[in-house]
C-alpha cells in the first residue's frame, strides 16, 4: 500500500522580528498564500495541513481548502523547546511521511519540493529521511579559536571542509520518526544542498525586502 505523504506548514503568531510576516502583504500575496498554493502544485504530495494558534492564518489556510490544525497556546510560545512543538504537530496528522516546510522561503517553489520528495522516495538502504542543506564557507571561529582552518596556513574559502549547515528549507520523513526522534530530522538523514534564492530565508525586516524583490523578479511575466 503507497504511504500517504502530506505536507506540513507550521505558521504562529508572535513573530519578534518581522510583525505578522505570514500574512502581511508580500509580492501581491502573502508569505502564507504564496507556500500553499506551492505546495498545492506540488506533485506527489496527498495533502497540506497548516498549523497554527492563529485563527486569521487557519481561515486564510481553509480558503484554499487544505487541512488546518489549531495548536494549543503551550506549543505557539518563544520558550518550549522545539522537541516538544514537532513532536505535538506530528501528533496532530494523519498520514504516514510528512514533508516539513516553512512559507520564510518564497523562492523555495513547486520544483524545490518536487525533487525532495523524487529524493526520499529513491533513498538508499540506511537512510531514513532527507533534509535540505547548505555549504558553509565560512572561517569559522568559537572562543577566540578557529575551528575549520589552520590559521598559520589560510587556505581559500572554497577549499575550507565540506561543512554543511540544515537551513530547514525542506525534510522529508516518517510522521512516527518525529514523534519518537522529537525532531525534523531522522537518525539516519541524507542530504540534499540547496544554494542561491531556493535558500533564502525570512528573518528580518531587510530579509523580507529581499526576498520580495527576487520573488516579484522571478514571477513577473
């Protein structure tokens, strides 16, 4: 029997940097509308639910007719571990294998998800979930000391270590595997980079500017 795979869009109110950055005009649209109708063309996915504590993002959710799921007050506050808030969002479906998302990367599209998912489903023995990740080329530093380069002998970014950092674009695994593991990745993920406006992320005020100007660039007929 196929496995049922639905993808998840955790949204909430209370953002600290971006004042109601879900659903504030972005591009015509916004951030929520924009990753619904991504993921509604995206193909091999049988649902989409959007969990949130707010009633004004579950309604604009239910518009377009995707499965909402109203999360307790205790799981929407900037002090639970996020153990615990993956943990209970998972709880909360019905389906098998959940692709995991977020509507902070606009320019992540119907592609993007489409070949995440190709991924999983194409696993090798071993693996039990795929995770978007992204290089870090970056002299690193902790304590005063560097921690991916010898200092005495600088070597050029692009030759730093293959280091990679989750940017949380996508991951895609068993529903069971986040209530047990009490996260989005698995025990034993593959990776897949990602790199340039696929990995752009929304956190800031500037950030939000940006990522408005390459989508409005990359959607203007």
């Amino acid at each position: 029997m196929k496995k049922v795979i639905k993808a998840l869009v955790p949204v909430r109110s209370g953002s600290l940097r971006v004042t109601n950055k879900n659903l504030r005009p972005f591009a015509g649209s916004t951030l929520l509308d924009i990753k619904i109708n991504q993921l509604l063309r995206t193909p091999g996915l049988d649902g989409i639910c959007v969990n949130s504590n707010d009633e004004g993002m579950l309604q604009t959710a239910a518009k377009h007719g995707v499965e909402t799921c109203l999360r307790d007050p205790y799981f929407a506050s900037n002090e639970i571990p996020m153990s615990e808030v993956y943990a209970n969002m998972a709880e909360s479906m019905e389906c098998d294998l959940i692709l995991f998302t977020h509507v902070t990367n606009p320019l992540a599209t119907e592609n993007t998800y489409g070949r995440i998912i190709e991924a999983f489903w194409n696993l090798e023995s071993g693996y039990d979930s795929v995770a978007t990740v992204s290089d870090v080329k970056d002299f690193l530093y902790l304590d005063g000391k560097a921690l991916n380069y010898d200092p005495e002998n600088k070597p050029r970014s692009q030759d730093l270590p293959e280091i990679v950092k989750l940017n949380h674009v996508a991951s895609v695994l068993e529903r069971k595997t986040i209530i047990e593991r009490r996260d989005i990745l698995g025990f034993s993920p593959d990776f897949i980079k990602l790199s340039g406006e696929e990995c752009i992320d929304i956190d800031t005020p500037l950030d939000f500017e940006i990522a408005e100007f390459l989508y409005k660039q990359r959607t203007t007929p």
